[in-house]
C-alpha cells in the first residue's frame, strides 16, 4: 500500500509534521489490516522559476495496530480560535509585505 502527503517540510531526509495526521488515522482505520505502508512525501520546489519534485522522499512506516474502541487522538496544526472553535491560524502579513514600508 502507497499513500501520498503533500509535504512542506524542507529537511531533506525528514517528513514534516502534516504526516502524522495522516499516519494516525491510517493506523486507526486499516492498522489491523496493513501492516507496512511506503509513504510518498510529495515535495513540488520552485527555485528561480524553475520547478523540481527531486526533494520528494519515499520510505516505509510500521503502523501500530490501535484498538477499535480506542478514541482517535487528537491532531496536530489546529489551534483553538476565540470562540473556542478548533481551525487554522491566520495572520494578515498584508502590512510587512507592502514595498513601500
């Protein structure tokens, strides 16, 4: 079994951490069914306007088998927002990106 992840990690020998959401729920779907997954991190580099994918990186994972009555951990990249609401954090860059500053 091959799985995909878009990766935005820069380290050349190492996923970033979006892969462990995936790997989480890998596990706790189909970890009593697959034992070994080759994972693809997909790394799509533009460099002086030229486009590479050679910075990808494939490698296997050993999935832990999770009990099925076992609650999903919790993900990771999400924050609570004021309302208490889980989401992504965003900030408005606007202001330092303007050229005139």
């Amino acid at each position: 079994v091959t799985v995909g992840v878009y990766d935005p990690c820069t380290l050349s020998q190492h996923p970033g951490w979006p892969l462990r959401n995936l790997l989480v729920f890998l596990a706790k779907q189909w970890g009593s069914k697959v034992d070994v997954v080759e994972v693809l991190c997909f790394r799509d580099r533009t460099l002086q306007g030229n486009r590479s994918i050679q910075h990808s990186v494939v490698f296997q994972v050993k999935l832990p088998e999770l009990p099925n009555n076992s609650v999903c951990p919790k993900s990771v990249g999400w924050e609570k927002n004021p309302k208490g609401a889980l989401g992504p954090r965003m900030v408005n860059l606007s202001e330092c990106m303007d050229p005139k500053r």
